[in-house]
C-alpha cells in the first residue's frame, strides 16, 4: 500500500479529533483537514513549538474553507501542557520524530505526552525517514545531511536523529500501545532541488559563525560549497525513503 494511503486514506476520520504534531508548514495539517471534510470528522489541534505568525496565515490560505477545521496551538510536543489528557481521537507525528530525539531517548516523553492526551483506544501514527545508508560517495544529500549534523556536534548540540523502525516500535510497546501495522516507501530521486540547497547553504553559512572552533570555520564553509556544486553536479538531492507505524493506546 502507498504511503499516504495507508496514513491517510485508510484512516477512519469520522467524529474523531485529530492532533497534528507537528505543523511545520502544513503539509499534514492541509492533507488531514482533506480528509476530515471527507470523513466528517471534529477537528484539528496542530501544534508546533515555533507557530510562526506568516506561516500559520500561509496555512490557512491553503485551507481555505477547511481551515474551520483546524486550531492552532504553540505547545513542545515533548510535554503538551496545553492538550487535556485522554481528549484526542488520533495523534499524526508526520516528519518530525527525529527532532524529538534530542538529546537521544528525549523521544520517550514525546510518545508518553502523545499517550496521556490519547483516549483509551485512540490511534497514534507516526511517519518518519528510514535511516540512511552511510554512503560518502554516492550523492551530495548524505554529504549534506552529515556536515549538518557534524556543525551541530561541534557545538554540543544535535541536528536531529532518525529512529530505526523497529527501535521506535519498542519504544511505543514499552510506553503503552500496540504496534496494529507498518508500511515503508522507497526513496526517490529530487530533481527539484535548488531553493533547498540555496537554504541551506544560507543556513549553514549562519551555523558555521557560531562553531567555538576558529580554525574549522573556514573548512566548513569549503566543505559547504563543494556539497552545493556536488549536488549540481548529480543533479538531484535523494529524498530519503520512509515508514509509518500504526498504533493502539492500550
Ligand atoms: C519537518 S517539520 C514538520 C512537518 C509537518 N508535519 C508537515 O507535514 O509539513 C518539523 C517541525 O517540528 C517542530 N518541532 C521541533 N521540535 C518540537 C517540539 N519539541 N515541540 C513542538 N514542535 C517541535 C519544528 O518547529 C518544525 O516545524
């Protein structure tokens, strides 16, 4: 089964109250409210812990009528102080489980804020990108991914951290749920890549004037543009394959 299909399509909507965690901007908060208005369903709380104004505004263009749908909350997904515990039908964790693990096994008070705002029954899903594979030649994107996460370490800090599959599903089967089902889809290849690499860069450029080492300032920034003409020179950036996991608040 595709992906988004079994996220979404295959997902019972009716009656039932949805947590998006986290909005970002928007992708799974526009793709839900689709299909609550299909499904009849309550509503949409999505969170982020950085509810920027533009962005919410640009949300709600997109929603269009379906923006009745959805309220918007800033909240950390690691506490949801502001969610009533057992008040939520389904939680969405689209793309964003890698920035909960920070530091590493910080992603355990996400899953249990997600439980406690769950009622009994009530549905968790998590979306999430298969680990890559450690592969210095084969493309910019891992060499992208990896100086990003290195400029981090650097700093003591952590970019972000996948979650093996099976990793997460112990995770959740020791925090209460039940593991009801599993799909992964394969990786693709980018060719719409510029405005990402161009952000990037302007972002790596700002990270790399805050690293505490003076002398590594300037290989980064070397490092930065030959990732910028090695991603040119491929022609694509890999966007990583991914899985879903299906689970039940016991
Ligand atoms: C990749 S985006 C989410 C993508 C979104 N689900 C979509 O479909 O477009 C990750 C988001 O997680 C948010 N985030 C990171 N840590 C968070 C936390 N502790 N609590 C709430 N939001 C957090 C970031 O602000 C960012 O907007």
């Amino acid at each position: 089964m595709h992906l988004d299909d079994f996220v979404y399509t295959s997902t019972d909507f009716e009656d039932k109250r949805v947590l998006d965690a986290a909005t970002g901007v928007g992708g799974a908060t526009v793709r839900l409210a689709e299909r609550l208005a299909e499904d009849g369903g309550k509503e949409i709380l999505s969170v982020d812990i950085d509810q920027e104004q533009d962005t919410v505004e640009s949300i709600r263009e997109d929603l269009d009528e379906k923006a009745s749908f959805v309220t918007f909350i800033e909240d950390d997904i690691h506490s949801l102080k502001k969610v009533e515990s057992k008040s939520i039908d389904i939680v969405l964790c689209d793309d964003t489980i890698i920035f909960l693990n920070r530091p590493p096994l910080a992603v355990l008070r996400a899953i249990k804020a997600f439980h406690r705002v769950l009622r009994e029954g009530g549905e968790l899903i998590i979306v999430s990108e298969l680990p890559d594979t450690p592969d210095a030649s084969h493309t910019g994107e891992w060499r992208r991914w990896h100086l990003a996460k290195a400029l981090f370490e650097l700093r003591g800090e952590t970019f972000a951290e996948s979650i093996p599959p099976e990793t997460l599903k112990e995770a959740l089967s020791c925090s209460g749920f039940i593991v009801k089902g599993e799909e992964t889809s394969p990786g693709w290849m980018n060719t719409d890549y510029e405005h990402i690499i161009e952000e990037w860069e302007a972002i790596m450029h700002h990270e790399i004037t805050l690293l505490p080492f003076e002398e590594l300032k300037r290989p980064f920034r070397e490092a930065v543009d030959r990732v910028k003409i090695q991603v040119e020179e491929d022609g694509y950036l890999d966007a990583p394959g991914k899985y879903a996991i299906k689970c039940i608040k016991q």
